[in-house]
C-alpha cells in the first residue's frame, strides 16, 4: 500500500493508504501543480503548470503547455508511467488537466482528469 496525497488520516487515526493505480494519479497530481523551487529539497520537481496560466491563450501556448507537463511527468515518473497524450484545457478562472497513460507494471492504460481553481 502507499501513502495517500494529500496526506490524510483514515478512520482510525492512522496515515490513509491507497492502492497502486490510486497512488499513481496522486502522484500525477503532484507533479502537474507543484511549481519548480517550491520543494526544499528537490527544487526542479514539478511542471511550472500554474505559471502559464496566467499566460494570453493562443494555440503557442496550449502547445508549450502540453510540451512541458509531457516533459515533467516522463521526468518524473518515467519509470512508473509512460505519457501517452496530455491535454490541457483553460476555461474562465479553472485549468482543466486530461492526461493519458500507461502503467509501466501492468501495462494498463489510464486516464487521469483534474481541476484546478486559479
């Protein structure tokens, strides 16, 4: 089992745990909205996402969007995923994330959708 994100405390007060395929998407997360600098000790990890939202939409910057967390999460979890397809969406004042991947252990293939209020 591993450790759920964000952490949590499950029903009987001990650190909440998930499966596999439910840490993998967690670790996704992750990956897609920590900014780099932001970790002490890992300053590169993450996809600098959150900064170009604030970015002018144009077709440039949905492709360097995409670009960049294809790029971050085959960095990161490279050897747990392969990317298939990202998509990334801004739509008001939310970032829509649809990413599509294959699990390296038992070759499934997943696809992880997230929000992020900005």
């Amino acid at each position: 089992m591993n450790i759920r994100f964000p952490y949590q405390v499950d029903h009987k007060g001990r650190t909440a745990q998930c499966d596999q395929e439910r840490h993998i998407t967690d670790l996704i997360e992750q990956v897609l909205f920590t900014s780099p600098g932001e970790r002490v000790n890992r300053p590169t990890f993450g996809s600098g996402l959150m900064q170009l939202v604030f970015q002018p939409n144009s077709m440039e910057l949905a492709a360097t969007t995409q670009f960049l967390v294809q790029g971050a999460l085959q960095q990161w979890l490279g050897d747990l995923i392969e990317v298939n397809t990202v998509d990334v969406n801004s739509e008001d004042s939310s970032l829509y994330v649809t990413v599509e991947y294959t699990i390296r252990q038992t070759q499934e293939t997943k696809v992880a959708s997230f929000k992020k209020e900005v």
